[in-house]
C-alpha cells in the first residue's frame, strides 16, 4: 500500500494531467513506472486523484495474464484505492471536487432490472468485466503515453497511477474523517468479505460460523459474523500464525 499523491488543483480541471503510473506491458513483466497523459473526465465520469492504493491477488493474476484472454496491453493495473475527486464530467451531480471516495469494480446504474433485485447487484452496464479495456460511454481509453499510445483500463477503475478516470456508477463517497490509508480495502476485500457474511450467507444472532481461509476477505468474513452477533466463529486455516494474530479475539479456540 502506498501514497501515490495528496492534493487537487483549480489548474487541472478540463485538462489533460501528466502524472507518473505503474504500466504493464506484458505478461509477467515489471511494471514500468514511467510519465502519461490523463484525459479530463467525459459524461458521467470522475476524475480521482489517487492517494493510496492496495494490491490485491486479482492484480496478481492479471499481471500474469493467466487467462489469454485478458491480455491487452498496455495496461495499468489496481482497483482498490482510495483519494479525492479532482474533477467531475458532464452530468455528475452526486460527487464534487475534493471529495473523498473509493473506487468500486462493480459499479451500480442503479436503474437496470439486476439493481432493482433484491438476488443480485450485478449491474447489466457497469458490473465488473475483465475483458473490458476502455470507458462506457465511448468505448476510448484516457490513458495515454507520451508518445500518444493508447494505455488500458483495467476492472474499471486502473488504480496503479496518480490518476485515473471512472464511471461516476464506479466511485462511492465516504466520510471525510474516514482514514484513507485504511479504506482502500474497501474496494474489495473487506467489502467481499463482509457482504458474504452479510448477504450471502446471512449471518443470524447466536449462529456458529465456520470461515475457511483466513487471508483479508476470510478475516472480514470474521468480523461480518461478529458485527451480525454470531455466538461461536470457527476459523479454519492451515497457517498457525493465524491463531496468534485473530484466535485471542474473534475465533473460537
């Protein structure tokens, strides 16, 4: 995790931004950290100034282009973030500038029938797709290298440069108090992991649970059937330091 700015600026709204990104190029390659161009946000977009950023194992396996597919490149990687909104497009009216936000893969319109079911929020327009490479509204990239190359989108948000350009469907608000350092885990992990216990599994008062896996998303599993009232949580994982770190407080012994 790691600081990748800290402010906005009058001077940049409506203009393209020169700012530094981790590229990929290829499969299994270091990724270059080098200068490019970002677009100003079109209808319906936000501009984010990124100030922290995680590492997530889907990272991980995009980076190896483990599946074929995937393998478009040039492309920035990242989806779990947190910064500030340095500018809005056309039509935004929900977020302004200097807010504080996450960026979120699997964005809601909020209107299709999949929002409005209460089974799914599986949005038919802007849920999560790892062979999209570019933006809703114009199907182009906002990425650009210093030579005028077209640089990929990555699950819709492309969080490993010091800005980047979203769908306003993919961006939620958070609390200005909210430590941002820490809320970049809820981009994914901690939000996958509280929505299994949650939603998935639906985690009643007095119920035992039992969480295999205790990496991030099992441990947030953890604290969704804590927070729900679970009496007993039984956490399973071949890793004997998990007991040190989590078995004191959460887990059954």
């Amino acid at each position: 995790m790691g600081s990748l700015g800290s402010c906005t600026s009058d001077d940049t709204v409506g203009k393209v931004i020169t700012c530094k990104a981790a590229v990929a190029y290829g499969p299994g390659q270091p990724l270059v950290v080098e200068e490019i161009r970002v677009d100003p946000p079109q209808k319906m977009e936000v501009r984010i100034r990124v100030l922290f950023t995680s590492i997530c194992h889907t990272d991980l396996s995009a980076w190896k282009s483990e599946n074929e597919a995937q393998r478009i490149y040039p492309r920035i990687f990242g989806h779990e973030a947190s910064g500030v909104v340095e500018s809005v497009g056309e039509g935004v009216t929900e977020f302004e500038t200097g807010d504080h936000v996450v960026p979120i893969f699997n964005g809601e319109c909020q209107k299709c029938v999949y929002c409005k079911s209460e089974k799914t929020n599986l949005c038919e327009k802007y849920r999560v797709n790892p062979f999209k490479s570019t933006m809703t509204v114009d199907g182009k990239c906002r990425f650009w290298s210093k030579d005028g190359e077209p640089i990929y989108h990555f699950l819709n948000t492309s969080t490993f440069s010091e800005y980047t350009v979203l769908d306003s469907a993919c961006v939620v608000k958070i609390d200005s108090k909210a430590p941002l350092k820490k809320m970049t885990l809820l981009s994914c992990g901690v939000s996958t992991g509280l929505g299994a216990a949650w939603n998935t599994a639906n985690v009643r008062a007095e119920a035992t649970v039992a969480v295999f896996g205790l990496g991030g998303v099992g441990l947030a599993v953890v604290e969704g059937a804590r927070t729900r009232g679970a009496s007993r949580i039984i956490g399973v994982d071949i890793n004997p330091d998990k007991r040190v770190k989590g078995a004191n407080k959460n887990l059954a012994r």
